[in-house]
C-alpha cells in the first residue's frame, strides 16, 4: 500500500460507508445486512492490521498523520494520528467490532441496528486517533448516540432507563469537558501571544532600538495576533498554559487545574471511576450482547485514553497534582467493585462490576506515572477488552440458550457441555489475572509501576485480585459445576460458529499471556516520551528503574556496526 | 382671548422654507416594502380565487419572502463592500448593515418554513383563508423594521407591527379555545410589555434627549455622565419589554400557554421568526448603541441568562405535553443566545446569530413534525402520541430525532456549532460560568430530547395489537402534506451539512456586522 495513503482518515470513512450501504440493502434481502455489516467492520480491521504492521517501533511520535483544515475560522482540523499510545487501542477496536457483530444477532430491526454498530466503530476509532482537542471532543461525544439507540432498541426489560442514563452521566461529562477544550483554547492563545509580544520587546532592546531589516520583519511577525488552535500537539508541547503549583496556598488554583478537572470529569464519568460509575452497570446489563462487548471493551477505554492523552499529556502539571486522587479513586473502585460484584444475583451485571474493579486497576497504572505502571495500564486495557468482550460474549450465550442470566437458575452446565465450560474457564482465568494468561502481564505490569510511587495503595490494590478470583471462582462453581437439573441439562455445547467467533480472542488471551514483548515493544518509546514530557513540565520525577532497550534486528545492528 | 380669536382672522404665516423631508432610499428598505406588497397583493388575490384555497396564498407569500431575501442580496455587496459600507437612511432612522441584512434573510426563511407548514394545516383543521397567510407576512414586516430600527421609536413601531399580527395568528384556530386563550393571553402581556418598552425608551429620551441611537451613541462620546439613574432605569426597563418578545425568563410566564394553544405553525414562527426580531432589537439597542454602559447592563443579562437557561431546562423536563416542552426548550435556547449576547463582543453577536440563523430551521422541522403528528383537531401532543411513529412514519421520526439531537447540542449537526460559538465568545468574555451553567442546563435539556426519542424508537405503539391483528403497520397514522415534506427535507439536510460545514454560515454571520451609521 502506497506509505502516503491516508489510512487513519479510512478508517473513520469505511465504517461510515458501511452504516450507508447497510441502509441502502433494500428491504427484501434481510439476509444481507449482516454480510455487509461485517464485509465493512472487516475492512476496517484489516486496515487496522495495517497500521500495526507498518508501525514503527522505534518511532517514539505520532505516525501516518493527517491534518487538513476543517473550521479555519477557529483553528480546528482533521489532524489524526497514532503513536504506540493509541495502536493497539485502534487494533482492538477495528477486531472487536466484527466479532461483536458476528457473536450476537439482534431480534428485530436488524438493518438500523448494524448501521448504528458501525457509526458507532466510526466514532470509537475517531477518539483513538484524533490529535485535535475538537475533534476528539466531536468524536467524544457521538459514540453516545449509536450506543443510546443500541441499549434503548436492542437490549433487554429495564433497556429504556439505561439508554438514558448512560446517556445523561456521560453527556454532563462532555459538556464540562467542552467548556474546559475551549477555555484552554483560548488560555493558549492569548499566553502564547504574551509570549510572543515579550520576545518582540527582548528583540526590540537586544537591537538597541534599530534592529536589522530581518529582524524588524520578525519583531512584526511576533507582535502580529496568534490565531486559536484546538491542536493537541501544538498546546502540548509549547505548554503555555502552566500551573502554579509552586504557590503557598494549594487552593489557589490557576486556570490549568480547572481545567484538568473539567476534562477528567468527563473521562471519570466514562472509564467510570468510584463515585460516578452507576451508569455501568445498568448499562452494560441491559445492552444487547453486541453492544456489552463494545461498551466493556472500547467505550470505557475512551475515558482511560482521554486520561493518558489529555490529561497527563495535555496538562502534566495538574495531572501529578490530582494524581493521588484518582489513584485513590481507582483503588477504591477495585476494592468496592469486585465486593459488589461478588453480591450480583445477575451474572451480566457480575461481569458489569468486574470492570469496575478492572478499570481501577487501569487507572491505578496509569497514574502513577512510571513506565511500567503506564506500560501495564495500556495493556490492561487491551487485556479487558479481550476478555471481558470474550465473557459478555460467553454470558449472552448462556442467557440466549436458557433465557436467563440468574445464577440461580444455571447449574450444572459443564456436563452437558464442556467445552464451553473450558472456554469460559480460561476467559474466565484471564480476567482473574492467572499467570500465563494476558491478564496477568498487565496486572503484574501494574504493580510493580505503582508500587514505586504508590506502596500502599497497591498492597490495597492486591487484595482486589483475590477478590477478583473469589467472585468470578465462586460464580463459576454455581453456574457450572454440580448436577444439572432439569432445565439445565440440554444446554447446547459450543456450535462451530460461536466457536469461530471466540476463537481469536482466546488466541489473544494466551498469545498476550505469553508473549507480550511484541505489544510493549510498540508501547514503550511512546510511554517513556510521555513520562520525559510529564517530568519535564512539572515537578514530578518518576522513579527510574532501567528499562531494557527495545532488542534491535540483527541486519540493523550490524548496519549501526558498520557505520 | 380676544387676540387669539381675532388672529384666527388673519391668513396664516407662511413658513418661505419647505418642511424638510428626510431622503428615502427606496433600495435600502426594499425588503420590508416587498413583504408589505405581498401582504397587499394576497388581500388583492383573495377577491379572485374561491374562499377555499390555500396553494396560491401559500405561494405568494413564499415568493414575497423570497423576493425579500432577492432584496437583500445586492444591499449586502454594498455594505461588504470596503468602498461604501454601512449606511442609513430615513433620517438616521433605519439602518442598513450587515446584521441587519442577515436577519432579514433569518425572518424571511422563518416566513416561508411557517407558510409551506400553515398549508397543509390549513386544510386539515378547515381553516383556509387569506388572514393567517396577510398576517403573517405583516407580521414579518415588523420583525424587518425592528432588524433595520436605527431609533428607538422604529424599534417599538416595528414591536408593535410584528406583534399585533402575532396576536391574531395566535388566536387563529376559531374552533379551538386554547386558540382563542393563547391569543388574548399574549395579547394581554404583549402589550404589558410594549408598555415596559416605551417607558424605557421615555426615559432614555429624558436622559440623552434623543432617540436615534446614533446620536446616543454620539452623546455617550463627549463626557462621562454623572447622575445616569434615568438611562439605567430606562435600559432596565427596555430589558423588561425586549426579554418579553424572547421569552427570556421571568418575561417567560405566557410562552408555555400560548405555544401549547397556538395552531403549531404558527408556534414555529412565534419560535422563530419574532424572537429573531427580538434578538435584533437586543442586540443593537445594548450591544451597540449602549456598549459604553456594558459594565451596567452585562450583570442584568447575566441573571437574566442564567435564569432563561435553568429555568427553561429544569420546567421543560417535567412537562407532558410535547408543545409545552418544546416551549420551555425555546426558553433553554433563547439562554444561549443571551450568553452570546452578554459577551457583547463582536465574536458573541456572530455566535448569537448563528444560533438564530441555525435555530430557525431546527425549531420550523421540530414544529413541523409537531404539526403533522398533531393531526386533525391540532389536540395530539402527548408524548404518547409520539410512541411508534418510527414504525408508521420512519423518515418523520429521523427527521425529528435529528431536530432534537441537533437542540441537545449533538456533534455533526447545526446546533452543536452554535452552541460551540456561543460558548467560545463567552470563554473569550470571561463568562466562564455562565458557560459552564449554559452546557450543564442542555444536559438537562438533553433529558426531554431523549424522552421524545423514547417515544419514537423504544415505546410500543398505542395499537400495536389492534395493528397486528388488523394486518397493518402499527402507529400513529399522519398523513404528510407535500410542503411539510419540504420544509422536513429542507430543515433536515441544513441541520445535517452545516453541522459538518458550519464554515460559509458563520463566515456570512462573521460579516454581518452591527453598525449604527450615521445620515448622509
């Protein structure tokens, strides 16, 4: 593929494209709908196999970016990119979506309920690769509208009121965050143009008031007004809305703050953190199967990305200084989400809670600031996407055979089939954290980065990997084991399709498990850059412990010898 | 006495110098001369076609809209252009600058979206008639003397023009005594308010001695006064009687009541089109010729935002009723506006007139599908009645969803710009606040948007038995007159391509300037 092809914009167009010829399959062919459904979240996997292909890992930036002018007037634009941050989100994304669409079929309606999946991957991808704070506001902000017409039409008894919930928590985050977006547009500008008039004013007296003809051009052209950028790298990196945190009174806070706490809100609200979680578990048990397996396993890693890209990236300053809050905030989700979900009589909204737990874990990781701790976040991440997609998956077969998700009223399911049993064992173990599997590396990864910043929120921490066992060991032995009775003892065994279907996530669960360097490879020149980016503008120093250098291929290092 | 009588003899003293009469620049109010022609050509028509009729009413008052907009066009290059610019005419008394120009094409859109609405309407309720379509246009009239109104005394005779019409449209359905209450209701305050306005305007004569705003202004440019009591209560009261027309709260007590009575068409003008009017005159009467006193009036409309955003969100979530919900949401949006209007930069008289242009089309679509859904007796506006029209009617439901996502400020369409402008200006402002309450109260807002949309996508039809058993497709049955269907087309692809273009709107409310230019 010709290297200057704008992959990343194709991949918020296919789906799109998708969405309108799943409109356009005339009504006489319902069988259709689906095929093409999947023939365009196809497409955009492959594209986004592409991208991890062509990635290059030494390559520490933004890569295959894009940026054109959208709304000149305020300085937005298409600008869109991935570094080792955003890739394997993106590679999640583009293969969960086929997989939630083949997994499941919805009752009625089939054709808006595929056009809506596929905006809803439009706009998933969009928030990954967006380098605009607009843009990813936009992006942001219309995943809500495919996932509140999937809950509300597609899910089940008590759909109506989650649709709008979910709808409601999430939308207050986003309009916070839009004022917050546009208020450090602004701050940006006006510091910059600060910036700019004082180094006129250096120049000015440097020259002692007859500058060169050169440099009175560069005077004009400082003085001349900035226009507004929304440009994520752009504010970032010039980084001239600083904080004082310096200042003797800790409540003094200066604009970055608020404006950090503006944007983390709307990410709180979506990762969910402790106090703002309700929405999830509603949600997530009513959704229809399709839409539980994008909501665990992409929506909620918007919040935890938007905190890694706009919060510690965007405003490291003010990052560090509410880091022991939200790293406080995510121990006690850990804690208080896998307790509630040892309590859940529903077996969907057990797995619910369990990503209350595991998000905690995510956002433990990632704020405390360490590369390992980043590292690890990232990949649980990843790792909760594959498996707890995988168990909704496994939980809306159980409840599409029998009708319900009471555990109560499941038992004994592994005599009549066992196969499904040792599949929802090992997803099951991922999501436990069993070493060997992918939810273990990440957890580890975790750990071990927390524990050189945070000690005892991690000895906390740890506890919640026992209760994660404890929950989900102990739902297993009511639904599984034991003498089925007479309801349970016909439930079919895996069929080839549903077997198709899990098969590459449980390729993902042991090959992570096993071997996950190729994915750290990629993550790590992009956390460490971060990590330089948060230390050089705050005060903060991560504690450095030697990170082994990515192992060159042979061919290069001899190229390096040669040289 | 007796010399006053015995002058009544003598031939009166005749005055050598003629009265000066001030020029007319005929091209400059061309735009409000072709709505009144088509105001009388309509009352001419209608002695010609049979009573019945309603197609050759409904086009002539479009092609009279339309002729305004075609008015305007070559009046806008010669204000853009760098050579001539602004101007006025009349004796200072009506101005022509691009703010003005823009919202005459705003109220000339407003007037077609509501007539091509009011056709069908009119048939179905068996109203047909020439009044609602002369009213109508007269009334829009109004609203372009009040966006070209230079003097204080052509605002409140522009006011009145517009809202005298209004009155009556309210009124209209004779068989309705909704109708009827909405119409004397509005009335009543309406003209409480203009009362307000005209002693503002009393008052600012007594404390600048002038009601040309020009010369206010010019007034305001010498010294500093320093006992300004009769100019602040005046600009207070002006407040009062502008907050009305715009159902600012707490001028806002008739607008629930007199939308939920009024035939829906006609809401979708009152939406629209009179509170574009009123805007102007808000804007220009505080913005530009009172932009000295800002520090005075800015806290006023702060409050008056703040409460016109959360009152509207908060009462619009406990309605039942669509057309009252739709009414408290008007009071939500009309907040926005006033955010762009206490910014009193140029940045937020461009945001507030995007809001306005953008907001016209979503509120003429929304009231359109309120219309159809309304049917026969105009009396079905539960939020039952709504509940499986996605069944019977799919594309009126998506045109509808996309209305109400669009006033929820959703990405991708018309009213996220302008919520986007509106904020931006208040940031640049240092409204930060009044900001935040602005995007928290659509949150709020969001809620009654979704209710509808419950209805339409995730409720059961009413008959959904009775439709199974009798072989049909469940749901309310609405029929769909052709010109509704426009203007549902219409409104829809507007929302949609400047949600992701909003660039050549804002660009031409970028341009549309408010200027007060001083007579030749």
């Amino acid at each position: 593929m010709d290297p200057n092809f704008p992959v990343l914009t194709a991949l918020v167009l296919v789906p799109v494209a998708g969405a309108l010829a799943v409109l356009a399959v005339p009504r006489s062919r319902p069988e259709l709908l689906r095929s093409v459904a999947v023939l365009f979240s196809g497409a955009a996997a492959a594209l986004t196999v592409w991208v991890l292909a062509a990635f290059d890992r030494h390559d520490a930036g933004f890569q295959f970016v894009v940026n054109r002018s959208w709304v000149s007037d305020f300085g937005i634009s298409w600008h869109v990119g991935v570094d080792g941050i955003s890739l394997f989100l993106v590679v999640l994304t583009g293969l969960l979506f086929p997989i939630a669409m083949l997994g499941s079929t919805p009752h009625h309606d089939a054709k808006p309920y595929y056009a809506w999946l596929l905006l809803l991957e439009a706009g998933c991808l969009g928030v990954f690769i967006s380098l605009d704070l607009f843009l990813f506001f936009v992006m942001f902000e219309i995943v809500l509208v495919p996932m509140y017409f999937l809950i509300g039409g597609w899910g089940y008894a008590n759909r109506v009121y989650a649709a709008l919930k979910f709808f409601i928590f999430t939308m207050f985050g986003s309009a916070l965050m839009l004022v917050g977006v546009v208020a450090l547009a602004y701050l940006h500008r006006n510091a910059t143009e600060d910036a700019n008039r004082a180094e006129a004013t250096q120049l000015v007296v440097e020259a002692n008031g007859n500058p060169s003809q050169a440099e009175a051009a560069h005077i004009a052209e400082l003085r001349k007004g900035v226009p507004l950028s929304f440009d994520l790298v752009d504010i970032a990196e010039k980084h001239q809305v600083v904080d004082d945190s310096k200042s003797a009174n800790p409540l003094d806070w200066s604009a970055a703050r608020w404006i950090f706490l503006a944007l983390i809100v709307a990410f709180a609200i979506k990762v969910p953190l402790f106090p703002v979680h309700t929405w999830l578990p509603d949600a997530h048990t009513e959704a229809p199967t399709a839409g539980s397996v994008i909501l665990a396993g992409v929506l909620l890693k918007l919040g935890t990305y938007g905190m890694l890209r706009f919060g510690l990236y965007l405003l490291p300053d003010a990052a560090v200084f509410f880091a022991p809050v939200l790293v406080t905030l995510g121990v006690i989700g850990i804690i208080y989400g896998a307790i509630v979900a040892t309590m859940q009589k529903d077996l969907k909204r057990l797995v619910a809670y369990s990503s209350v737990a595991h998000l905690g874990f995510i956002v433990l990781g990632t704020f405390a600031i360490t590369t390992q701790g980043m590292q690890g976040g990232l990949l649980q991440a990843v790792n909760h996407g594959v498996s707890t997609g995988a168990l909704f998956l496994l939980v809306g077969m159980i409840a599409e055979r029998r009708g319900t998700r009471e555990i109560s009223l499941l038992k004994g399911l592994q005599k009549p089939a066992p196969l499904f049993a040792a599949v929802f064992t090992l997803v099951m173990m991922s999501s436990i954290g069993l070493p060997g599997l992918n939810g273990f590396v990440g957890e580890f990864l975790i750990m071990v980065g927390s524990f050189l910043t945070r000690r005892w929120w991690t000895v906390v921490a740890a506890a919640g990997v026992i209760l994660a066992a404890l929950y989900l060991l102990w739902a297993y032995q009511r639904v599984f084991h034991g003498e089925p009775d007479e309801d349970n003892r016909h439930f079919p065994e895996i069929n080839w399709r549903e077997g198709l279907v899990i098969a590459p996530l449980v390729a993902a669960i042991v090959f992570l498990g096993v071997f996950p360097k190729p994915v750290l490879d990629r993550m790590g020149p992009s956390v460490d850059k971060l990590i330089d980016h948060v230390e050089q503008n705050s005060d903060f120093v991560s504690p450095k412990v030697k990170h082994p250098a990515p192992v060159k291929p042979a061919e290069e290092a001899q190229q390096e010898a040669g040289e | 006495m007796i010399a006053v009588l015995g002058s009544l003899g003598q031939p009166l003293p005749v005055d050598p110098t003629p009265i000066s009469t001030p020029d007319v620049d005929w091209v400059a109010v061309a735009p409000l001369l072709v709505l009144v022609a088509g105001a009388l050509v309509l009352l001419l028509v209608s002695s010609f076609v049979q009573r019945k009729a309603t197609a050759p009413y409904t086009a002539v008052t479009c092609l009279a809209a339309a002729g305004a907009i075609a008015a305007v066009v070559p009046l806008w290059r010669r204000v853009q252009d760098n050579g001539r610019g602004p101007f006025s005419t009349m004796a200072g008394a009506v101005g022509v600058d691009g703010f003005s120009l823009f919202l005459i094409v705003v109220i000339a859109v407003a007037v077609i979206m509501a007539a091509l609405l009011a056709d069908g309407y009119l048939r179905r309720e068996g109203l047909e008639g020439v009044e609602p379509y002369a009213l109508l246009l007269l009334s829009a009239s109004g609203g372009v003397v009040m966006a070209q109104a230079n003097d204080l005394i052509v605002l409140f005779l522009g006011l009145e023009i517009l809202s005298l019409a209004v009155y009556v449209l309210a009124a209209m359905h004779r068989r309705r005594l909704t109708s009827q209450e909405a119409g004397m209701k509005y009335f009543v305050l309406g003209a409480f308010s203009s009362a307000f306005l005209l002693y503002g305007i009393a008052l600012i004569y007594g404390g600048t001695g002038t009601t040309n705003m020009v010369k206010i202004v010019q007034f305001f440019g010498g010294a500093a006064l320093e006992k300004d009591g009769l100019i602040l209560a005046g600009l207070a009261l002006m407040l009062v009687g502008l907050g009305f027309k715009v159902a600012a709260v707490p001028f806002h007590f008739w607008t629930p009541d007199v939308y939920q009575g009024s035939p829906s068409p006609m809401v979708a003008w009152m939406a629209s089109g009179v509170k574009v009017a009123g805007f102007a005159g808000l804007i220009r009467v505080f913005v530009v010729a009172f932009g000295a006193y800002r520090v005075d009036w800015q806290p006023l409309v702060y409050g008056v935002a703040v409460l016109t955003l959360v009152v509207g969100a908060v009462l619009a979530v406990v309605q039942t009723d669509v057309k009252r919900m739709m009414a408290y949401s008007s009071i939500n949006h009309a907040g926005f506006v006033l955010v762009g209007v206490e910014a009193a930069t140029r940045q937020g008289v461009q945001a507030a007139l995007f809001y306005l242009a953008t907001y016209t089309f979503l509120i003429a679509g929304t009231f359109g599908v309120i219309t159809l859904v309304g049917r026969k007796g105009d009396g079905h506006h539960r939020l039952d009645d709504y509940r499986g029209l996605s069944r019977s009617r799919p594309a009126v439901a998506f045109a509808l969803t996309v209305f109400l996502l669009a006033q929820a400020g959703v990405p991708f369409t018309s009213g996220f710009f302008a919520k986007f402008y509106v904020i931006n200006a208040a940031v640049d402002a240092g409204s930060v606040w009044l900001a935040v309450i602005a995007m928290v109260s659509t949150v709020i807002s969001a809620f009654i948007y979704l209710r509808i949309t419950v209805s339409l996508y995730m409720s059961e039809p009413e008959d959904a038995e009775a439709g199974a058993a009798a072989g049909r497709r469940a749901g309310p049955r609405v029929p769909v007159p052709a010109a509704a269907g426009v203007v549902l087309a219409v409104c829809l692809i507007v929302t949609i391509v400047v949600g992701v273009w909003p660039g050549s709107v804002a660009e031409v409310a970028r341009d549309a300037v408010p200027v007060l230019a001083a007579p030749r």
